[in-house]
C-alpha cells in the first residue's frame, strides 16, 4: 500500500511513469499479491465522488498501461466508510475493468460490529459495499483497516474491555460476510511518522492492538482467541432464537459445531466516555438460553480467551449472555 495526492506529478508524466514501474518490480520482487493504491481520497468530501474521475482518468488508466509483464494484482484506494459514491464513481468513469479487488475501511464509531445501520458502522459499511459491488460485477471486498480504537474517555471509542468483545464480531463477521481480507489497524499503538510517540488529543495514536512499549491490551488476547476459533472455520448459518435479543453465528470447524453467541438486549450503541475499569462487566444485562447438546459438557471461550465448561443435562445447557460475545463449542447444529 502507497499514496499519493490526486494533482501529484500532474506536471511530469515521466516521473509517474518511473514511479509505477519502480512499485510494480518492487510488489513483484516481494510477491506482493496486491497494491492497494491510494488511500481515502473521500474524506476530504464524503459521498459526493469527488475525484473518482480523478482516480481513474490520471492514475488507474496509466498504471494499466505499465501493469504487462507484472504479476501484483490492483486493490483500489482504501474508501474510507461505507461511500458507495465514490465507489460508484470509479465504475461510472470506467475503473471497474482496471481494478482486481476493492478495498473499504469501515471506521467504525461506538457502535458493536454487528450493527448494520447506516453511518461510521461495520457491519452496514459491508452490506452498502456488497450492494454497490454486485450492480457493477462482482470483486473480493477487502476490509484493509479495521478498528477498535481506544482514545481514553471518548464517547466514540472504545473502553479496553469493549475493545476485546468488538474484535471477536469483527472477525467472525469477516468470516460470515465472506470478505476476502480483514486486516487489523494497527499493532501499536502511536503513528507510522512517529513511532512509540504519545499525543492525547489524537485518537490516532490509540488503535494498536498492544500498546506502543508493547504490552499488552486486551485486544490481543481477543485477537488471539478469534484467529484460534476461525482457523479453518466455514460459515455455516445465521442463528435464530425465540428471543430475538438472542443473536449467534454458527460456523463448521474441524472440532465440529462451534457458535458464537452474544445477547443484544442492552441495544447496539454505547457511551464509554467514562470508561469502567477492564475487568468489570460493561453489560448488565443478562439473559438465559438453552441450547441442546449430545455432548456431557460445552465449551464457552470469552473475549479473552479464557476457557469455561458449561454442564449439559438432558441434553441441553443454559447459557447467561450478555451483550460481550462468546465462542460455544459443543452445541448441535441448527
């Protein structure tokens, strides 16, 4: 992944030339798979396709020029949030053709990645692009910033402990919305331009998944336990539940049946602006469900990674579910 401003080089189509040439031997040298080429553009004027024409006319269509004889495939500018426009402008000024996957980076706001709203949302951002994608011919959707931003005593972030519980959705919905990539934001905490460095008033500096001296967050505890569960895992199928509060997911792995199960009683927004400290629940809400089982005892994962037996007895169990999801391993399909 590179950028560049869309007037650079306006002037010195050899330097572009250069430029382009240099990247693609140097994707090729490292067996990069894609360039993902530019990044968020939209922003400076969301959902208008401010210079999608741009995009296409000066820099995919000459890039395509240089591509003979390159293997790395073309990923588009990283669209910030769900601005189907800009999107739609690159078809309509005859991108599409140029591209070989789109890539989109969510943004998501203070709300649980299974939200499917419109705004700074996950689980929207993705329908929106699946709905845009599919009118102009279908591409692999790669989410190529995804966040669970910590900035302390913001409303539009998140606490340490949500942080954990949204990654867990964040990927079992990569996985479920069969996106092709779901590529976190970021290690460490800090900014590429100044490593290990501290700016309280730049929420910037707090997406790392460890801290900037490394240590680390609850975020990589729940990283570690979703990469775990959807290590060769399939969808399998949405669940549903007499209580509709009652929200799982259910995917097939080589340990057979695993699901994950959470409870959206308490809604899908939240205020963490004053923060409760990592190890008290944030949810307070809980609710009971029974599920079968042919097995003596389930296996419930929580957002960090720590492991609970929950009996089975006539063949069903009860779980308590709160708004943090959890991974089950033991029940019987739906």
């Amino acid at each position: 992944h590179d950028n560049v401003s869309p007037t650079h080089w306006s002037t010195d189509p050899t330097a572009k030339t250069a430029y382009f040439q240099d990247t693609l031997t140097a994707c090729d040298t490292r067996q990069n798979p894609y360039w993902e080429f530019c990044n968020e553009w939209n922003m400076s004027s969301l959902h208008t396709g401010t210079n999608a024409d741009v995009y296409v006319n000066d820099w995919l269509v000459p890039l395509t020029a240089q591509r003979s004889g390159h293997n790395v495939q073309i990923m588009s500018m990283g669209i910030a949030g769900a601005d189907t426009a800009f999107l739609n402008g690159i078809a309509s000024n005859g991108g599409w053709s140029l591209l070989d996957a789109i890539a989109m980076h969510p943004g998501r706001g203070n709300f649980t990645p299974d939200y499917a709203g419109s705004g700074w949302t996950y689980l929207g951002a993705i329908h929106s692009f699946q709905t845009a994608i599919a009118s102009h011919g279908y591409k692999p959707l790669w989410l190529t910033e995804v966040y669970a931003g910590t900035k302390p005593n913001s409303g539009w972030k998140d606490s340490y402990r949500r942080a954990a519980e949204n990654i867990i959705l964040t990927y079992a919905y990569g996985v479920s919305e069969n996106i092709a990539g779901v590529e976190f934001y970021q290690m460490h905490d800090a900014v590429w331009h100044d490593r290990e460095g501290i700016d309280p008033n730049d929420s910037e500096y707090h997406y790392g998944i460890v801290f900037r001296d490394g240590t680390l967050k609850p975020s990589l505890l729940a990283f570690c336990a979703i990469a775990e569960a959807l290590d060769g895992a399939t969808f399998s199928k949405y669940m549903t539940f007499s209580n509709a509060n009652i929200k799982g997911i259910q995917f097939n792995t080589s340990y057979g049946n695993m699901a994950i199960l959470w409870n959206r009683a308490e809604g899908y927004t939240y205020d963490d602006s004053i923060e409760l400290d990592p190890w008290i629940d944030h949810w307070t809400t809980q609710t009971n469900v029974t599920v079968n089982s042919s097995q003596s005892q389930l296996t419930m994962i929580d957002a960090i990674g720590r492991t609970f037996s929950v009996p089975v007895s006539g063949g069903q169990a009860t779980l308590s579910l709160t708004g943090a999801p959890v991974i089950v391993y033991g029940m019987n399909a739906q």
